[in-house]
C-alpha cells in the first residue's frame, strides 16, 4: 500500500502484487491536468499522452520498486495521479 496526504486526508492505494522479478507488465497512469514536457521529460521510461483534462503516463514497469520509484517521483513533482491501472498484455 502507498499512503499520501491530500487535503488533511490520508489516501491508501493498494497496489495489486503485480510484479515479479522476472516479469513486466504495463502500466498507465492518469495524471490530473496538462503536464508539461517539461515535467513528462521527468519520466524518460513512459509515453505520454493529453486527454481531456489529464495526462496519461503509460509504459513497461520492471518490477515492483520501480512501480513504487514512479509513484514516488509523480509525488515529488506534486503531479495528482487520479487512476492506475494495469494494462492487458
């Protein structure tokens, strides 16, 4: 689980037990807003994508920590990830 704080409120986001070590997967994030190339540059392993209103960040995930690693990185450049979610293969 990934906790964050929005608002005075603490979020949960249960990640599922997605990745093993010998597997990718991948993944799409959307991202509230229009991030600038800037920002997208930030995450040189995932495409991107403007829609309406949002972002979509999606790509090969190695492993858990690096599922961790971007979620911590879209914290850190105060982007809001609205949904995550695994993509078929």
């Amino acid at each position: 689980m990934v906790a964050s704080s929005a608002a005075g409120r603490t979020l949960l986001l249960k990640v599922p037990p997605a990745v093993g070590s010998d597997t990718t997967m991948r993944y799409e994030f959307r991202v509230t807003g229009d991030v600038s190339r800037l920002l997208s540059e930030a995450f040189p392993e995932l495409e991107t994508e403007p829609v309406s209103r949002q972002t979509l960040f999606f790509g090969t995930i190695t492993d858990e920590a690096h599922l961790y690693g971007l979620l911590a990185r879209f914290q850190d450049l105060g982007l809001r990830v609205e949904e995550m979610r695994r993509l078929p293969e």
